[in-house]
C-alpha cells in the first residue's frame, strides 16, 4: 500500500490536514480528495472511484449538507 486516499468535503480542509499529519508519522503517506468550486453533482464521487488506492472517507456535518460531496454516494460507496 503506497498512499491511502483522504476524501472530504472542503470545509473540512484544517481537520484533515491534521489527521494527515498526525497519522504520517505512523508512515502513511496520504493523498487529498475533496470537492472544488465548480464542480457539478457527481464529480466528486466521480474522482474516488476513479483512484484503485484504498480510500478513507472522512463523513461529518459538512459532508452530509454538501450537495456536491452526496450526489451518487450511495453508488460510489456500493
């Protein structure tokens, strides 16, 4: 295992950063996915499963409002 994916929504950008560094001193290299400005519905779902490294999907309050961070997660996570 290389890399493991970190997926959030953007308003999380500082409690990820955190858990990344905290959790690279353990070894683990991490890589960022989250939604962007501009983006349609779906494209975010659309780039974790375009990644075969496994993906930690970071789900809070911020995620579950964000339209762009739920459209196809129910297809992205089947």
């Amino acid at each position: 295992m290389n890399n493991i994916i970190l997926a959030f929504c953007s308003d999380n950008t500082a409690l990820t950063d955190q858990l990344a560094v905290k959790l690279s001193r353990a070894g683990i290299a991490f890589n960022q996915i989250c939604d962007q400005p501009g983006d349609q519905p779906g494209q975010f779902a659309a780039r974790i499963q375009s990644t075969d490294e496994p993906v930690l999907l970071i789900i809070t309050d911020n995620y579950l409002r964000n339209l762009n961070c739920m459209a196809d997660g129910l297809f992205m996570l089947q």
